[in-house]
C-alpha cells in the first residue's frame, strides 16, 4: 500500500496515539522492496498505472525480464511473487487464480528442467584443519573465533545472521555438557510472527572437534564481558552477542564479519570444480540427510517451514550412503531363505 493512503487513511479512522505508535514503529514501515520498485520504474517509463489492469502490467513486465535478463523459473516467480504485494489480499487472489497468469506459472515451469543435485562435498580437510590447530584453548583469537564460528554452524544448521542474534544471556551448558544456543528473533516466522529460537548442541568425543568446548573456551577467554548491542532488526531489543571484535571484547561483530570467520573453515571443504563454498546451513542438512537422517528431524532442526522449502532450496546434493544394491537384492535372499524355515513346532 501506498505510504499517503495508508497515512490518509489512519487520519480518517482517527486512531489512537497507541495504535498510530503500533503503526509507525520501525518494524511496521519499510521501504519499497527492490523487486517491487523496479516493476513499478518499469510501468512508469511505459506510462503504465500497474493499478489498472495489473495482470498485463506483471505478466509483460515478467515475460520481457525473463528473455532480457535469462531470468531461471525460480527468479522469475520470485519477482511474480513481490510484486503482488503491491495490491490487496483480495486482489491478489484474483490475480493468482486467472486464467492467464496461472497458464504463464504452468509455462515457465514446464519449460525449465532442474538442474541434478549430484555434488560431492567432503568435509574431512576441514576436519582435519581443525585437528591440526591442536587444543582449542591454546589457539589465537582469530583461529579461535573461525573454529567456534564454523562448528556452532555446522551443527546447529545456523545462517551467519542467526549466530549473530545469539543472546548469552540466554544460553546455557548443562552439567553433561549440552549447549542451548538461544538465538533472538531469526528470519524464520511463526504465523507472521518472529519467534525466539532454541538450538541444542551436544559435545563430541573428540575435544579438537567438539562445539560445547569451543564455544566454552571462547566464551572464557573473547564473550566474558558483556557486549549489550540492539538487535540487527528490531533495535529496541538489546541482546549480548556471542561473537566479539577481537581487539575490543566489548563490541559485537555483525553477520558480514561472522560469514568471513566460517568461510575461512568452509574453504577446506573438498568439493567439485568450480562449485562454489557452500554455505554452513545447507551443507550441514545436506550431510546429515546423506547419513541416514530423517528429514523430518531435518526441518524441525532447521526450522523450515517445510519439507518442501528444505528439498528444494537448501539440499545441495541428493545423493545418500545407502547400498541400495546390497538392500534390494539381498531381499529376495532374505525372503526366500524365511520361507525354507521349518514352521514353529508346538
């Protein structure tokens, strides 16, 4: 909705001081997203209201990017998706049901042929990286914040921006040694609602490769004082960060600067040529679905809001361990063998 019809329509209802500060708070006015401003730049230089007769406006609008720019289908629907959050609910509904865009959605898609998933990532030279560093309480500053980084990641299939919204002051190590990383307001919601995410991290036999230790000894030596900073979203809540400047301990370090410290890890990972470093969340679910996982466990672990957005968005290889030859063959022979069985005497 337009910003001065939304203000000429608060001023008409008479609202409240309570629910015009409701209204205005930071979270509730955003600018313009990018997809949506370059729509409507693309109507205004066609003198095009995108208010009348939009289904036009957003199908030529999407058709022409598309062969312009070799937009893939997710792109493409990505951009279809934002700009119907310029029109009402009721009027998106229309839109999405019509004749015309549903046809262009059921185009695009059976046009477009998914790309194999077949990408081999080993992450045994980390692994080994990590082991030759020696014992994590004797390691620098920095090689101590990349390692801590990268396995709180790893195991807590974490974005640099949800180990950036951890809040000490909620975390906790319980006496057999199991970490609960609570982290502020994530990007995912719950019913339009951002949620105050819980992740439990167990130790590791190996104290070169545990995460309870490091993140323990990282907490002992750069977190022990407080580093109170507002939240990257909503900078009314205060919460104090994990990660720290590691020339003053008293400083928060964001997302960005998170990100470095576990690629400096993730380099490490064998992986195919010219396939680039992946990220520590997909990587992490993708290996764990690999070992035999349940992707049930998987999503509830991730957070995602589906099995669906995790297989198609976040699985980076659909390969799995699993001797599907030993299973299916020996079957039979197992099968066969159970039928010679004499029967149970009574």
């Amino acid at each position: 909705m337009d910003p001065t019809s939304l203000e000429s329509s608060v001023k008409r209802l008479r609202l409240s001081e309570s629910a015009l500060a409701i209204i205005n708070a930071p979270s509730s006015k955003k600018t313009i997203p990018y997809i949506q401003t370059t729509f409507i730049n693309w109507c205004s230089i066609r003198d095009i209201n995108h208010q009348e007769h939009p289904i036009n406006s957003i199908l030529n609008f999407l058709a022409e990017y598309h062969a312009l720019k070799n937009w893939k289908t997710s792109t493409t629907l990505t951009y279809a998706s934002q700009i119907l959050q310029l029109y009402p609910s009721t009027e998106q509904a229309t839109i999405r049901i019509s004749e015309e865009y549903v046809q262009f959605c059921k185009s695009l898609k059976a046009n477009t042929i998914r790309p194999l998933k077949t990408a081999d990532y080993d992450i045994t030279p980390a692994l080994n990286y990590l082991v030759s560093l020696g014992p994590t309480d004797t390691l620098p500053k920095d090689l101590l914040t990349a390692k801590t980084a990268w396995l709180l990641s790893m195991v807590g299939f974490l974005r640099p921006s949800d180990v950036e919204r951890v809040d000490l002051n909620q975390c906790s190590v319980s006496s057999d040694s199991v970490l609960k990383l609570v982290i502020v307001a994530p990007k995912e919601k719950r019913e339009g609602t951002r949620i105050t995410k819980a992740v439990t991290i167990h130790p590791h036999e190996n104290p070169l490769l545990c995460p309870v230790l490091a993140y323990q000894v990282y907490h002992r030596r750069i977190a022990q004082l407080d580093a109170l900073t507002p939240h990257p979203v909503f900078p009314e809540v205060t919460i104090n960060a994990l990660f720290r400047n590691q020339h003053d301990h008293s400083i928060a370090i964001g997302s960005e600067r998170i990100s470095k410290h576990v690629k400096s890890v993730m380099q490490f990972i064998s992986r195919p040529s010219g396939t680039p470093i992946p990220k520590a969340r997909a990587l992490a679910s993708t290996l764990a679905a690999q070992s035999g996982i349940s992707v049930d466990d998987i999503v509830v672990r991730g957070n995602w809001s589906s099995k669906e957005l995790f297989e198609q968005f976040y699985r980076i290889s659909v390969t799995t361990s699993t001797d599907f030859t030993r299973v299916t063959l020996n079957a039979q022979q197992r099968s066969d063998s159970s039928k010679l069985r004499p029967p149970f005497a009574l």
